[in-house]
C-alpha cells in the first residue's frame, strides 16, 4: 500500500508543483518585495509536497 502511494505521488508531483508555482509566479510572488520571503514561500511549497511521500516511505520501517 505504501509503495503504490509512493508511486502515485512520484507521477503526480512534477505536474503538480509546476502548476503551484506558475500560480505562485502570477499571484503570491509579485505581492511579495522581500527576496527571502519569496524563496521560503518557495521552499515551504516544496516540503509540504515532498511531506507524503517521505511519511510514505518511512511506512514500512520499524
């Protein structure tokens, strides 16, 4: 089970985060001036979606 959810969110992961931060690009990046603010929006987008699959890989470790 957790290998199949693994794999389901390895193909759904690039088309997602591409779509997140094109919405990014158009809507929270330009309201934002502050650099550092932009690249922890940035890195904050990325963890949460790498989140599942690292839970999901840990699944099976005792």
């Amino acid at each position: 089970m957790a290998e199949s959810m693994i794999g389901l969110f390895g193909l759904i992961f690039h088309p997602l985060f591409t779509h997140l931060l094109d919405v990014l690009c158009l809507s929270w990046i330009p309201a934002l001036s502050n650099p550092d603010a932009i690249n922890l929006l940035k890195w904050s987008l990325a963890a949460l979606l790498i989140l599942p699959q690292s839970v999901c890989w840990a699944l099976p470790f005792p």
